[in-house]
C-alpha cells in the first residue's frame, strides 16, 4: 500500500499545511489571538529552535498526509475526498483537542483556531489528493 501512494500529492500536502500554517497564524488572521491565548510573549516566540521546529512541523504534515492518503486512498473524487478531509480535521483531529483543551482547561477562543486550522488542513489535503489521484 505505501508503494501505492502518491508521494507528490503527500509533498504537495506537506508544503500546503506549512501555507496554511503561515497564514492562519500571522498576524493577518489569528497569530495574535492565538499567542495570547497560548500564552507565549514575542520574546517566547523568538527564542524557540525555528529550524528545527519548521521541520519538525513539515516531517509531522507529510506523515499525517501520508496516513490520509491511505485512509481516502484514490478511488474517491474531488467533493468526497474533501469532504473526508474535513470530518478527520473537525471529528477526529478537533474533537481530539478539544478533550485535552477541556482538562487542561484551555479557552474556546484556543480550541476554534486551533481547530479551524486542522479542519482546513485536511480539507486541503482531500483537495490535493484527489486532484493527483
């Protein structure tokens, strides 16, 4: 099955969580919202391994695009493969936080973005994988 994959879609996917990423959290759109609710200061932010971090990151996406890649396999099309990748973004990968966010007593504000960004992430990958099906 892994022969089987489409490793150039998994890249693709890849690089696309890292867009995403980029943009869901800037400043533009929740970057801030989010370094306060996880409250980590500019200074937190700074100090980090941003190398080793970034790829980390990348590594952690083309694994989790692999495993979708053999969870919606090819034979789907563009709105189903979409469609899944929503519910594993929203069922699966959100509810999952969601259940630590709520004994580690993290806020809703929290949850929604960091959510929102795995529910478009996987939707982003159905979206890929179904077009170099």
């Amino acid at each position: 099955m892994i022969a089987q994959l489409n490793w150039i879609g998994i890249l693709l996917c890849g690089i696309s969580s890292m867009v995403l990423g980029a943009l869901w959290y800037s400043p533009l759109l929740f970057g801030k919202a989010w370094q306060r609710e996880a409250g980590l200061s500019d200074e937190d932010l700074a100090a980090g391994n941003m190398a080793l971090i970034y790829g980390l990151a990348f590594l952690l996406s083309l694994i989790a695009a692999a495993a979708f890649a053999m969870f919606v396999g090819h034979r789907h099309g563009l709105l189903p493969s979409i469609a899944a990748g929503a519910a594993v973004g929203a069922c699966w990968v959100a509810a999952s936080f969601g259940i630590n966010y709520l004994f580690e007593r993290r806020s809703l504000r929290q949850w929604l973005i960091n959510g929102g960004y795995h529910l478009l992430q996987f939707s982003l990958f159905g979206l890929i994988l179904a077009h170099f099906a």
